[in-house]
C-alpha cells in the first residue's frame, strides 16, 4: 500500500492511496498522524484502519499533485514543536570509509595516526549492533536534527543559511513513528529520505558534527508500511543545468547495515523525554554513500534525486540559499 499526504487543489489536506497516478483519498481523516492514532486505539496496523475506513476515487493525478508542489511529508504534526527530526551514524557497511575519506588529512600524519573516533563506533556497531531480538545491542551515534520546522516538503528545495559551507545530500531510509497515548512508539512505516547536512563544517572538526545537522531535511514522497526488504539498492544523483552532475548507487537494508532497525529504535526511544504521547518523530538510519566523498560540491540551483523502486516515486529537492535567521549580536536584553 502506497500512502501520501497530499494539499487538494483548494489547499485542504488529504490522506491519500497512490494507485497508478491516481490518488484514492482515505475517507474521515485529514493527517497521517490521525489515521495513526485511530489505527493505535483500533490495535491494529495502518494498512488495516485504511481499509476499514474505505477510499472514494478522485481525479487527483499523483504526477500533478508532485509537479505542482502539493504532496507533503507522509507524517508531520500541525504543532512543529512536536515532531523531533533525529538521526544515527555509521550504521551502514561502508560508512566508516566513507566517514574517514571524508575527513582524511591531506599530510603523511595520516598513515601514523591512531584509529579514529568514528572507525572505533563503526567497530563496535559490527561487534555489538545486531543482538539478539528484544536484547539491547552498543549503542550508535546519534544526532538530533530539528523540530518539524526544519523539514522541506518533497519538491520543494532546501533553504541553506548564508553561513553554510556545504550543501551535501544524505541519502537515507528514514522511520516515521507515532508515540501512543499509553506513551509507546509505534512506526508507521519507512521513507525516502534526505539527511540535507554540511560536511565542510563536519570535516574541520569532528566535534562541529552537532552545528553541521543543524539543516533542512525532506522525506517522502510515500509512506512504505509492512516489513521492510533486507536488501535495498537505490539511486542518488545531482541535477545542474538539466543534466545528471553525479550519479551513484547506495545500499540500504538490514543486510547492509552493521545495526539492525530494532537496535537503533531501541537507543532512540529508550530516553523517557521521547515519548510523549502524540508526539511524531522522524528518525534518519544513516548513510554509505556522499557526494562530498567524491569531491562533488552542490551548489544553488542544483537538484538532487533518490529513488528506491521499492519507495515509489523519487524524493527530490534542490537547494536555495536562506538569509533568515539573526546577525551577530542580534539578541537583546530585557
């Protein structure tokens, strides 16, 4: 079952089943995370409260709707304040790699430096990051991103901040949860995902890994629900000018990863200040594969695309340059 959220032409918001390029609209409900809630109290899945609930046929074409920027995230909440954009690490075979090209010295120190920070939480993720079901494994990295302000709906582009050095894509799986009103998480489903970040600033000191994430992000179009496939080979391209800048396959999955899905669920939502109940989260599992590790640098105008098979249509974004936010000595005293 393919899910959207999507604007109607008169800008009222629908939740919608993408059956070709026709959208069949979910009757009675107006958010995904409603449709979660009902599915939460009902005890049983998403699929199932769609199904009970019934669709009635449009005309709304799903290709229109992506072209004239009127799908949203599959999950937001109308209070952005409550949906927390996380993210975790090094959880992907080949990231550690990627992590040390990206931040490898340009000096012969290199070959007599010790191991890194970032290879020795890899390590630990390949020692202890897939235990058995319902034990708790070594904890990953983790970074926390935003509130849902932060994130850009698919099509639309990324705002980076004059102060940006980098406008690096991440192409990610990314899991969409709603907390329960017996304060549990419950995940709704998978999406494509963009971790949008700055690598320039990551890269002249691991510890600036914090400011670097501090970025728009996008996730969508659709709403994967069911179990996720073990292994999953998608796509990441740059778009200049009409034509495809660079191209690269990433690998996702759980056949790909050193740390299973529950594994990471679990060091996430372990912390009590995460389940408030209501609340969405939008958790990003991590990457293998940059542009930046090659050498590419995104800029303005650029588009950048990924796309699953298994995910439905392609998440795009391109990226604009933002000049909100405050100058230097903008805060005042009362």
């Amino acid at each position: 079952m393919r899910l959207i959220q999507f604007e109607s032409a008169q800008s009222v918001r629908h939740v919608g089943v993408v059956e070709g390029d026709v959208i069949q609209v979910v009757n009675g409900v107006l958010s995904m995370r409603e449709l979660a809630l009902s599915a939460i109290r009902a005890g049983h899945g998403i699929a199932a409260e769609v199904l009970a609930r019934g669709t009635q046929s449009s005309d709304q074409s799903y290709a229109a709707a992506l072209e004239q920027g009127r799908v949203l995230p599959p999950l937001d909440h109308e209070d952005s304040a409550h949906c927390l954009v996380s993210g975790t690490g090094l959880t992907h075979l080949g990231s550690a790699s990627t992590r040390d090209k990206m931040h490898q010295k340009q000096d012969a120190e290199k070959s007599a430096a010790p191991i890194t920070d970032s290879a020795q939480i890899f390590q630990w993720g390949i020692e202890g990051g897939r235990p058995e079901p319902g034990t708790p494994g070594v904890q990953p990295e983790w970074f926390y991103k935003g509130n849902g302000s932060i994130v850009v709906r698919p099509g639309q582009a990324f705002q980076s901040p004059e102060f940006a050095q980098d406008t690096g894509e991440e192409p990610e799986l990314t899991g969409l949860y709603v907390i329960g009103d017996d304060g549990k998480p419950y995940r709704i489903g998978f999406a494509l995902g963009n971790e949008f970040s700055d690598h320039v600033m990551e890269r002249r000191n691991y510890l600036y890994l914090a400011h670097s994430k501090l970025r728009n992000c996008s996730y969508g179009p659709e709403l994967r629900v069911g179990p996720l496939p073990r292994h999953l080979a998608g796509t990441s391209r740059i778009h200049r000018n009409g034509e495809v800048l660079w191209e690269k396959e990433f690998l996702s999955g759980e056949d790909n990863m050193c740390h299973s899905i529950e594994n990471l669920e679990y060091h996430h939502f372990k912390y009590q200040q995460f389940l408030c109940p209501g609340d969405v989260h939008v958790h990003f599992f991590g990457t293998a594969t940059l542009s930046f590790a090659d050498n590419v640098k995104a800029q303005p105008g650029d588009v950048f695309e990924i796309s699953l098979p298994e995910f439905g249509a392609p998440l795009r974004n391109g990226i604009e340059v933002s000049h909100s936010g405050i100058s230097a000595g903008g805060v005042k005293e009362l």
